[in-house]
C-alpha cells in the first residue's frame, strides 16, 4: 500500500483490460480517430453508458485496491461512489471527459490512472456534518405499525404504554370544554335530577337508591341499563332527534367485531338506535367506550386507564374520521371521564356518583346529545347523498375531491395517525388521487411542500404531488393543544408535578362515599363543583412546565399516483421488478437532496393496473423524510417507522443515512418472502411476531443473528419462506451478502450498494426457478 504510483501501476499494467470499453464506443461510433467529435455524437444516455463501462473496467482491476486518492481512500472505494454518482440524471459529465478520452487514446496507464484520480476528487462531496454532530432524533415504539401481527395483549400493551406516555388528570375545565358547547345540557340535566330527588318513586336519595352496594360488574351493569332508560324517555321529549339516535350497549363477555385481538367493550354508547344487550356490534358504531371496575382503588394507569385505551384505540382504527374519542371509567361508585387524542390520553376531576348525581346525569346526557363534530369527528369530511368529500383550495379556485374508499387507516392513539382514502376530484372520476391525513409534530419539516419541491425536479418512482394543506377547523389549524384540547394546561393537572405525573391527588385513596347526609335537594355547592363548568371560572394556569409542550398539526397530503402494496404483486417476477423501481426511487429522490427514512412494507407500491397512468412502483409517505444537507435536528420529539424493517444500526442511534434504508429494502423483501404465501396471501403471525414489540437493543441482535452466516440464513429461510417465495432464497441471500458484507453492516457509505441490489434483482427475475408457476 505504501509503494509509489509508478511502482504499483508497472507491476499491474492496464494491458487489454479496456479492449471492452473501446469495442463499445466503437460499436456506437464509425470513426473514433477523432475523439471530441466521435464523442459529440453521441446521446446524454450512451455517454452515460460508456463511462460507467469505462469505471467499472478500471474498478476491476488489480491497481484499483492498491492506489490511493486523494482522500486516503482506495481508487477502488472511489470509483464506486463516482460509479453511483455518474448513473444519476444530473451528474455533469463534462467533468469527466478528460479521463474519457486519455482512455480512448490508449494514453499511458500512469496518464489514465492520474485522470481518475482527479475525476473522483473533482466529484467528492464536500464532508457533510459527522453524525455526532447531529442530535439523532430517537425512534418510539407505536402501536400503528403492527405487520402481520395477532395483536395479543402481552405483546401490545407495553407499547400501548409507551405510545398513552405521561397521562394527566384532574385537569381543570375539561367539563367545559368538552361539554360546556352542548344545547340545553345543563338545563335538561337539571330537570331531568330533580325529577330522580322527587315523587314516591324517587331514583336519588342521598345516593341512587337501587345503586348495588358491592358495585359488581353485572349489576351495574342492570342498573344503568334501567337508569338509562328513563333519562333517554326524559330526553326525547326535548330533544327528540338526537336523543333516538344512539343507545347505551352493554357486552363485558362478547368480542366487538372489527378488532384484530377480539376485544370485548364492558358498556358504551352505540349510534344504532335499536342496540339491545344481544345486538351484533362493530366498532365502528362505537361513539363513547366506557369501563367499569368494581374496586375503587383502580383509578390508576397500569389498570382502568389501560383497558379505556384499549377500546379508544379500536374505536380510532374503525372510524376514519374520529379526531379523538371521549370516553368514561366507573370503579365503585367513582367516576371519570377521558379523551384520548393523538397526544395521548387526558381526564377530568374525579366524583362519586352517589354524592355528586347531578354531575353523573349531566355526563350521560351530554354523550347522548353531542354533535358528531363534539363526538370527535372531523367535520371537514362532508356528506352529501352518501357521498363523502373534502373541499379544497388549489390554484385559485375551489375544489371538491370525492372519498371513493379507504387504503389505510393507522392502528393507534397517539402518532401520527396515517390514514389514507383512494379519492378523485369531482366529476373526473378517471382522475386517480389519494389522499393522505396525518398528525404530525409541528417541528418537522411538511411533507406537502417538501413532495411538491422534488415533483418538480422531475424525480422518478414517488407518488407526485397535487395538493397540501393544514386542516382548518372552524377558521383555525386543527392542531391538539389549541384546538382539540382548546388551551387545556397540563400543569394544571392533579397529577402534574414538574413534568412527570404523580398518583392523583383525589378522592379516589379515600374510597367510595356512601354518606346519606346529603340533602334530598341538590346544595348548592354540588350545582358549583360539578359543572355546570360554563358557570366556573377558567382557571388560572401554574408556571407553565420547562420544557415545550407537546402539539400535533393535523395536515393533509394528496398525491396523484395511485397502487398497491408491494406484497400484493401478481408474481415474484413482478415484485422484484417493484423493488428495483422503488430502490431507483430512492436514489432518484435522494439526487433530489431529500432522504426517505421509513422504507417499509406499506410504503412501497405496485402498479399492475394499464388503465392506471401512475408508476409502475413507487415510493410514498414523506412523514420521516429530511433534506438531507441539514446541519441541525428538528426538534420533534421522537419519529415512528415499521420497527420490523428499521436497519441495525438506525436502532443502535446512528445517525440515518441511505445505507439504513437500503438495509430496510433487505428486511422488506425477507419478511415478504416469510409472511405472504402468494400475491397478498398474508400467512399471518409468524415467529418474527416479536420483531413488532422488542426493545431497540434486543431487536438489533435478533438481526444481526439472521444474517451473520450465510449458511445459518440460507437454513433458516428454507425452514419459514413459504412455498411461492422459497425460489427467491438464493437471490435473497446474494442481496443479504451485499447489504451485510461478511455478515456486517456497513460501517461507511457505500452508493455502489444501489447499483448491486438493482443488479441482483434483475439477475433474479430472469431466474428460470422465479419465473416457473409456483
């Protein structure tokens, strides 16, 4: 290595090893006695060609290991990164013309070698920020991203956890904000109690009189069913249409249909006015879950809490357009009431029914007289003749996009909350959108205007831009902490205390009250303790917290390639063609300076439709993408992805880079070939169902135990490929010899890499095996 120039280049002269390269100038060009001129006839896509031939000539051979350029490195590691580099659509390639035509010359191989030399170090870079020098912003464990999953309670809970983090309670003019905008509510509840206070058969005495003492699930269960009703035969008198459209349901020991873990519902209340104790329900017709517990003591998050968040969770992955989920507990004769939003989960004081009627019967009428907007429903998806749209705003005028169906809808609280609609502007319906919402921390970059710089430079195989916006509620961004929670201050909470919260500072230690000294009339004190919150006073917010609050901006993204998922491809041929037309929109949108971050198996699609003008395959979802010269962090606080597909080292904490995502693509086409038996043949929970749960750390090594031997991996997928994708095991462990060389990642940036996975992928689908019927 440390032998001079000359000494290296004599001792492993070029000899014939271009006679390759000057044959296919020759081939395309009669006379090349005349080297500008024979060059000047060719197109941009043949000299492109001819010197990639050119690199990896010289790549080849022996003195390329040996020499050194000039950043220390060898001519060999050098030429793959101009290799990579020349292969894009915007390399200049007049900056290596020289080299071209000293090889085209026969110039000397010390002349030839001088010229490489010089072209690498003209092409380098200039050196990007060290990663240390970037905050990594840390990846969080969600429940959204559960491929091929039996979503069991032990594995789901923990993160479910994770994803609710630090819940408040006790929050002060919760009441009002989210019941205080109610018609008549307070009126009607009013009336309605001092009807139970009064008459021989009189419902409220000091406490509900039939109240079962022990509060077993069962008769509590029995009595609200009577309690309701009476309050709804009370209600519909007032207020007759809505009070008709919705009924309490009570299942503890029946599955809800639509959940993947068969979930049961303990009582809610159901917009099906018809809804008996027996009735078939989906969550999807659930508006308010509610939990009942007959030990008090449960006020606490490792039990109701949990178990509330459960159903809320299910009730947003059913419901395409719920924005939040309010919802209640009861343990004993206790009672709370929740929201759970894309922040996580927040509360109101603690009461005991018993003492407190007024407020207990204000709750119940107010879930079954609230607007879907006050339910949580997103207002600005319109209805009309059963017909859903939004209504945009693009290049100066007005524009309706009509819903035809949903693609996706994520599985979670807290996140972002990805859903997506196959969609269409109206009156075009040949017109082929999608439309994606998402709630993302405002400190990201947004992806709207991010898709909309790189479609227009022209980038190949990413769903192409059409419209963005920030969803507008009522004239305001309908962001959580202005518009959700309308201003409510966390460190107002009971169980605020510097930012981590405590065991509530309530009632709820002292246990039931069953106290029969309260007045048969409501006191007065009770009217001002429990709400009638739009009689209270706001309160007057404490130090606000150290650190900023959390906030999530709710945004919207059409795009105007339409597809989909990879693992549905009609054949292996057809989905490793997909995965090289996904990898190549990688590279095309990093020459557009912009790193994707979230390789994973719903974010690579696939087009088989001829009708459909969109690309063939392609990459979506901007979410996590960053422009990839940026010199600081965002400052969000965390970033979601597939944990199943996120590389080694991006788990480990290094700073993103391509190479991550190119190992990503690896893991994408490996868990295909284990959990899908056929196009879309989802085979469902595998042994690698773990892969969705286990801690950064943990996950890591079960990787890096997979593809540390060739040997170990080629016996491990010949024991879990499936039948239609074992012809692919050869294939895949050629990729895995590239993407892990030696059985490790990569420990530098190697942009060659793309060029060998898309070669490997061609190589594949021209395998006689691959293309036989499965």
């Amino acid at each position: 290595m440390d032998r001079s120039w000359a000494e290296a280049i004599e001792e492993n002269p070029i000899a014939g090893g271009l006679d390759g390269f000057r044959a296919s100038l020759s081939s395309s060009v009669a006379d090349i006695s005349d080297t500008s001129a024979a060059l000047g006839q060719l197109s941009r896509d043949q000299l492109q060609n001819l010197v990639l031939t050119l690199l990896s000539a010289l790549q080849v051979h022996p003195a390329a290991r040996i020499l050194r350029a000039s950043s220390g490195k060898s001519l060999f590691i050098e030429i793959s990164r101009l290799n990579a580099a020349v292969a894009t659509d915007h390399f200049d390639l007049d900056h290596v013309q020289s080299f071209l035509k000293a090889a085209i010359n026969k110039a000397d191989d010390l002349d030839i070698w001088e010229q490489v030399k010089n072209a690498v170090a003209e092409t380098t870079p200039p050196p990007r920020p060290a990663a240390s020098s970037i905050q990594q912003t840390p990846w969080l464990r969600n429940t959204s991203s559960f491929p091929n999953s039996s979503e069991y309670r032990k594995h789901v809970d923990g993160v479910l956890k994770e994803e609710l983090g630090l819940m408040y309670v006790g929050i002060p003019n919760f009441w009002n904000v989210y019941f205080g905008g109610i018609d008549d509510l307070e009126t009607a509840s009013e009336m309605f109690f001092k009807q139970c206070m009064g008459g021989s058969s009189r419902m409220f005495d000091d406490g509900w009189t039939a109240w079962p003492s022990e509060a077993r699930e069962d008769d509590v269960l029995d009595w609200f069913t009577d309690f309701y009703q009476k309050l709804t035969a009370f209600a519909a008198d007032r207020r007759p249409s809505l009070s008709r459209q919705r009924r309490s349901l009570a299942k503890p020991n029946k599955p809800i249909d639509g959940s993947v873990g068969k979930r049961k519902l303990d009582i809610g209340f159901v917009n099906d006015p018809e809804a008996q104790k027996d009735t078939k329900c989906h969550w999807s017709q659930i508006l308010v879950p509610g939990e009942l517990k007959s030990n008090a003591s449960a006020d606490k998050a490792a039990e109701a809490w949990l178990d509330l968040g459960r159903y809320a969770r299910e009730v947003f992955a059913a419901q395409d357009t719920r924005r939040f989920v309010l919802g209640f507990i009861i343990y004993g004769s206790l009672m709370r009431v929740w929201v759970f939003d894309r922040l996580g989960g927040i509360a109101a004081e603690q009461f005991d029914i018993n003492n407190n009627g007024f407020q207990f019967v204000y709750a119940i009428l107010g879930f079954t007289w609230m607007s879907e907007e006050q339910l949580g429903f997103d207002p600005t998806i319109q209805k009309v003749n059963d017909e859903r749209f939004i209504q945009i705003e693009r290049k100066g005028s007005k524009q309706r996009v009509i819903i035809d169906d949903v693609v996706l809808r994520g599985r979670c609280i807290a996140g972002r909350a990805t859903t997506c609609w196959r969609a269409h502007p109206e009156g075009h319906p040949e017109t082929r959108l999608v439309i994606k919402d998402s709630w993302q921390y405002p400190e990201r970059d947004e992806e709207g205007e991010m898709l909309c710089e790189v479609t227009d430079k022209g980038i190949i195989n990413v769903a192409r831009y059409y419209h963005h916006e920030t969803v507008q509620i009522r004239g305001a961004d309908g962001d959580i902490r202005h518009n959700v929670r309308r201003g409510l201050d966390m460190a107002t909470a009971s169980n605020y205390r510097q930012g981590r919260p405590q065991q509530p500072r309530e009632m709820a230690s002292e246990g039931p009250r069953n106290s029969r000294t309260t007045s048969r009339k409501r006191p007065s004190s009770q009217t001002d303790s429990t709400l009638p919150p739009s009689k209270r006073s706001c309160s007057t917010s404490p130090t606000e917290a150290a650190s900023t609050p959390l906030n999530r901006v709710h945004r919207r993204v059409i795009v105007k390639d339409y597809g989909k998922p990879i693992y549905e491809a009609a054949s292996r041929q057809a989905l490793l063609t997909a995965f090289e037309g996904c990898i190549e929109g990688h590279r095309s949108l990093r020459d557009a300076g912009v790193l994707h971050r979230d390789i994973s198996i719903n974010n690579l699609m696939i087009n088989e439709d001829r009708d459909n003008p969109s690309w063939p395959s392609f990459l979506i979802d901007l979410d996590l993408a960053i422009r990839e010269d940026r010199d600081h962090a965002s400052g969000a606080k965390g970033k979601t992805g597939t944990r199943a597909f996120i590389a080694i080292g991006a788990l480990l904490g290094e700073q993103h880079s391509f190479m991550h995502d190119l190992e990503s693509f690896f893991w994408v086409l490996f868990w295909i070939c284990i959990h899908y038996d056929g196009p879309g043949g989802d085979v469902g929970p595998t042994e690698f169902e773990g892969w969705n749960y286990e801690s950064d750390d943990k996950l890591a090594d079960l990787k890096k135990g997979q593809v540390s031997d060739g040997e170990d991996f080629t016996q491990r997928a010949e024991k879990y490929f499936t039948p239609f994708y074992r012809p692919l095991i050869p294939w895949v462990n050629r990729l895995r010899r590239e993407v892990f060389p030696n059985g490790e990642r990569w420990k530098r940036a190697e942009p060659n890499l793309y060029y060998l996975m898309t070669s490997i992928l061609r190589d594949a689908r021209e395998d006689a095996e691959v293309l036989a019927d499965a």
